[in-house]
C-alpha cells in the first residue's frame, strides 16, 4: 500500500475511535483566528497528539487541534492550528489533515489565513475573498504516487474556489456590512517574509496577497472533489510597500483586531451554506440528542 495513503488511514481509524461526529464543513483557522472554535457549539475536542502519526503544528499561538461541533445547526470540524510545509515536514503531511477532514465526512473546505496585502489597494484589516491561487513556488501535495482512492492522477484546477460558495461569501459580507476584497493568494515556502523583489514579482504575476499556507491544501482538496472557499485576513501590507519591517507579533495583533468581523463573516457563510447545501443537523437528530 502507498506509504501516504497507509498513514492517512492509520489516522482516519484513530480519529473514529476516539470521535463518532461527521462534520460537513471543514474550517481551517489561521494565524491569530483561533479562539472562533472556543465559541461554538462544541461535542469534542481531539488533540492533534492524540492522532497517531498525525504532523503537530509548532507555531506559537496555533492550540493544535480539532474541534468538532456546529455552527447554527451546521456540523463543522475546526483546526484550531494547521500545518506548515516551513515546519520541516513533507509536504504529504502538511496537507494530511485535509484530507482526514474529507475523509471524516466534510464535503465544503472553509480555509482562512493571515496574509500580506500585495495589491496596493488593500490595507492592513482587508478580508480578501480568494478567487484563485498560484501555487508554483511550493512543492505539489500530488507529486509521487497518486493515491487512486483520493482523487485522478491528472486534476483539474480550473476552478479551484467553488463559485457557488464565492456568492455565499459575497452574500453574507454584504448582509453583515463587511467589505470583501477579491483577489489572487500566493504561496511561498516561508518562513521567511517575501523579499521586496519578490513581493514585486508576486504583483506582476497577479497575486493579489501573500501567505505560506492554504494553497497547498487547496489543491489537496481539490483533488479529492471537496467544494472549496477561502478569506486572507490582510494583517500587514507585504514586504516592499510600506517603509517598515515586518514581525509576526505584528501579523497577530492585527489579525486578533480583526477577528471579531471574521467571525461573524465566517458564521454568517457558514449557516448559508449550511441552509444553501442541506446540511444542516435534522429534527430528528436533535430529537436522538434529548
């Protein structure tokens, strides 16, 4: 069996036994935005340790596991802390938890970050809805062997970010008042900031922000048929553009400001989805639950 797909599964049988809740939207939660898991309404918690070869993330301020619970009725598995391919580990890893997620049961990817602003029209506190990415500046998660049982050896990436799950976010910014940029996210290796050379070809190529997560999993995802969205919370303008260095205490503080109009865009999407896909918890699982 392929090494990849054995851990994978070697996962999933670990998370079963220790959880018998099957979300349906998946939330990654990035830098800064971690404690909206803390705030739902949370069945179980199932520490990334307590999985069996499962990558453990090492930045500060990522809790490291996951949460499972509902938001408005609609089931949902949060990471409360991803993985990063700058962390050392193999690509295959980073994107590993994507994966258990579809695995579990989840059927919509709901990705979030912290990003640098490359497009001089944003300024630090932005949401910018992802539209698309580029990915060529870090490994594939699909180079090797393709795991037939995941997704086909040549994938399709036309259109990575679902557009029907794009309407729901730009629905549920307006209703909420929020202003949603849109625009193209790169991803670098990291864990070094971009260059501002590097920011400036970032611009020439199209991206509009900057990170060292979320592209990765996106194509992962993807793979595996998941319907897929994301949001850059803009914490800083990227390397070049303002006169000033970058750090990420600085990245943290502007995120933690900007988290309490996260989360309502990120519970307002998510319970139109959850009304918009049929996925909301039924009547009679409330009933079973009394």
């Amino acid at each position: 069996m392929n090494p990849v797909y054995e851990k994978l599964l070697r996962c999933f049988h670990c998370v079963i036994e220790q959880i018998s809740f099957v979300p349906k939207v998946a939330l990654v939660l990035g830098s800064g935005l971690g404690d909206y898991a803390d705030r739902i309404q949370v069945e179980a918690v199932l520490p990334y340790d307590k999985i069996e070869g499962f990558p453990v993330s090492t930045v500060s301020g990522h809790k490291g596991r996951f949460v499972f619970g509902y938001v408005n009725q609609v089931p949902v598995v949060i990471m409360q802390g991803r993985v990063h391919y700058y962390e050392g580990y193999e690509m295959t890893d980073v994107v590993l938890p994507i994966r258990l997620m579809k695995m579990l049961g989840a059927e919509i990817l709901f990705l979030t970050n912290a990003a640098g602003g490359v497009n001089l029209g944003f300024q630090a506190g932005d949401f910018m809805m992802i539209t698309d990415q580029i990915s060529s500046f870090v490994p594939s998660p699909l180079i090797g062997q393709n795991i037939e049982a995941l997704g086909p050896r040549f994938c399709d990436m036309s259109n990575i970010y679902d557009e029907s799950l794009q309407e729901i976010l730009r629905a549920s910014a307006r209703e909420a008042g929020i202003t949603l940029r849109e625009g193209v996210y790169i991803q670098f290796t990291g864990p070094a900031y971009e260059s501002p050379q590097e920011v400036r070809m970032s611009r020439i190529l199209g991206a509009d922000a900057v990170g060292m997560s979320t592209a990765c999993e996106a194509v992962a995802a993807n793979h595996m048929g998941m319907k897929i969205c994301g949001i850059s919370c803009i914490t800083n303008m990227a390397c070049g553009i303002l006169k000033q260095p970058l750090s990420h205490q600085e990245v943290k503080e502007a995120a933690d400001q900007a988290a309490p109009k996260f989360e309502q865009l990120i519970t307002a999407a998510i319970t139109r989805m959850g009304k918009e896909d049929g996925i909301l918890r039924s009547p009679e699982e409330d009933e079973n639950e009394k």
